[in-house]
C-alpha cells in the first residue's frame, strides 16, 4: 500500500511540473523578436516574456521558472541586452525590465517579486544576486515562513557596474552611473555616479 502511495506521489510530482519550452517554442520567441534564444536556454512561460532585437540568451540561461501564473508580460529585455550561462531570471509574482545595451553575466541571480528595473548600458557581473523581496520576522514564536513578505522593489540605474557578487536588497535605488564594488552588499539607495564597495556597502568616491 505504501508503495503504490509512493508511486501515486511520484506521478503527481511529474505532472505538476513546470516544463519548458520545447526547440521549437524557443525558435518561435527568437523568431518574433528577431534575436537569439539558444536551444539550449530553459525558457518557461515565453509567452510573458518581451525579446527586442538582437537580444541573446544564452547556453543555459534560465528565464521565468517558478514565476506565479498569469497572462501579462513578466520579463521584458531590451534590444543588444545579452544573457550569459547560467544566469537566471525569475520574475515570481512580479516583474524584472532589462533596458537596451545591458549584459547580465554568468551564475547571476535575478528575482522580480516587487520589481526590478534595471537601465539602459548597465553591466552585472558574475554571479550577483538581486533579490527585490523580504520576509517578515517580527514574531519570534511563528515561523518565518508564515510570516509572509514584504517587497518594495528595486531600480538600478542606466550605466551601472555591479562588480561580481554584489548582492542588493530590496527597497534599495541605484542611481545612474554607480560602480559597485566586487563583493559588495547593497542595503541602502546610492546616489548617481557613487562608486560604492564593502558589506554593507559605502560611498568611497565619485565619478565626477
Ligand atoms: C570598486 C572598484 C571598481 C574600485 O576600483 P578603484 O576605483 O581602482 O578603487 P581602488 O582600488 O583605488 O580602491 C579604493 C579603496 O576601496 C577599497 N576597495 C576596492 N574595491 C573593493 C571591494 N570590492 N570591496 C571592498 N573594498 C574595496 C580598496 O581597498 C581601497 O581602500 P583603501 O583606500 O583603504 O586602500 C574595484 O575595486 C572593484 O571591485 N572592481 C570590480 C571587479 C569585478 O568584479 N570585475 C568583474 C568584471 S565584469
């Protein structure tokens, strides 16, 4: 009895999950938008996802997984943006917007909960995490779990460099033109042209 409880388990498990979009899914979103999606890039739900022209995404680059179910556009990426391995957007129940000219590097994690936004020329290096979304755990006798989220949402600004893994919290604006130091932990807004480095990360210079 217990085995054929497993087995049961086991076939719900494969049928509730998410499958991604075959070959040719993926030509078809590349064809649309006139850029390259490789056929080996993991693409869920394609059809809340917006390309613009000569995008690439790349071997392995995972977009929309996990995101909550809907109809409206999640992830927009704009014209010249290139999305290397294994690099993973996942919008969740909100959006990420990738502006024109901007690359998003290896191993780098984006989530969307409460919004990202991120500018034209704007470069993220290797494995970054970008996570617009917070648990609540005021109430030490309930498990954070059941506490539920908070998400305010994140901007980055056009012409940015965030150094290989920076980590921003959410709430959290950086301004045009900031560099961020490799490392580097995000926790409060920067104002444009900052260079920034250090946990949390502090205002060492100006661009100008
Ligand atoms: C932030 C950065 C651009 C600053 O370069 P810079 O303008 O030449 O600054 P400096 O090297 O003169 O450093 C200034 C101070 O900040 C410190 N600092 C620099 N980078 C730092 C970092 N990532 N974390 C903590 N402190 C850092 C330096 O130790 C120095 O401190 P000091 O004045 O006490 O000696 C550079 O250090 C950096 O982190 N680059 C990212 C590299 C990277 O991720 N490349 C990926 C390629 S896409």
């Amino acid at each position: 009895m217990q085995g054929v409880r497993r087995l049961l388990r086991q076939v719900y498990y494969r049928l509730r999950a998410e499958r991604p979009a075959s070959w040719w899914g993926k030509f078809m979103l590349a064809w649309r938008y006139d850029c390259h999606v490789s056929p080996r890039a993991y693409v869920y739900q394609p059809r809340r996802i917006r390309l613009a022209k000569d995008v690439e995404v790349q071997d392995r680059a995972l977009l929309n997984f996990h995101s909550t179910k809907g109809s409206g556009v999640n992830l927009t990426i704009g014209a010249h943006t290139r999305i290397l391995p294994e690099a993973k957007l996942i919008p969740q129940g909100g959006s990420i917007t990738i502006g024109e000219h901007c690359t998003v590097q290896y191993g780098t994690l984006l989530y969307g909960e409460g919004g990202l936004t991120i500018g034209d020329n704007t470069r993220i290096a290797a494995y970054c995490v970008i996570a617009p979304m917070n648990h609540v755990y005021a109430d030490p006798k309930t498990p954070i779990r059941l506490q539920g989220e908070t998400a305010k949402g994140i901007r980055i600004g056009r012409d940015v460099w965030l150094g290989n893994g920076v980590r921003v919290v959410d709430g959290v604006e950086i301004g045009d033109g900031c560099v961020v130091g490799a490392g580097s932990v995000v926790t409060k807004s920067l104002p444009p042209y900052s260079i920034a480095v250090g946990s949390p990360a502090r205002v060492i210079k100006r661009r100008e």
